[in-house]
C-alpha cells in the first residue's frame, strides 16, 4: 500500500504476531495478514495485502515479500516470541 495524504493513518495500519496458511500460488506458506483490510482510497481498493515468503513466483501483487529464505525463518521465530508474549499484533509503519 502507498500511504498518501487523506489514506489510512500509517498508526492504524498492523500486523498479526501469528499467521495462518495460505496455498496461494507466490505465497505457498505463512501469511501475516495486514489490516485494515481492504485499504486504498478513491476507486483503488486491495484486500488481502500482507507479509510473505516469496516464494516461487517472483514479486508480489503489492505485499511485502521476503526473499532470503534465512531472513524469512528469522522472521517467523521473532513473531513467534512476540506472540508467546500475549502480544496479538504491531504497528506497521510504511515508508518509502
């Protein structure tokens, strides 16, 4: 998603510290749902966006995905012990 001006407000934007499993070609494994969900603004609506392994089709179709396979383990365990923590989800701040 690109944050502009009158958009979602960047402190609203999360993501779950546990996700769920998705067989979508390009994801084929973990998914961390990002909401709100669906977000744009005028006529451009996307739901679904979220943080992913990218796996074996190249790029996304407006995610966030990860391309070291290691980064992506290191991801998923850091998650994990956000989550043990009771915490339920974080702040996703998108800048570019």
């Amino acid at each position: 998603m690109v944050a502009r001006q009158g958009s979602y407000p960047r402190w609203k934007i999360r993501i779950p510290t546990k996700p769920y499993w998705l067989d979508t070609r390009g994801v084929e494994g973990y998914f961390f749902h990002i909401t709100p969900d669906p977000v744009g603004s005028g006529e451009q609506i996307r739901a679904e966006l979220g943080i992913h392994f990218d796996a074996n089709v190249p790029g996304t179709s407006g995610c966030i995905g990860l391309k070291n396979w290691e980064g992506w383990q290191g991801f998923l365990r850091r998650m994990a012990k956000i989550a043990l923590l009771g915490i339920k989800s974080l702040p996703l701040k998108v800048e570019y």
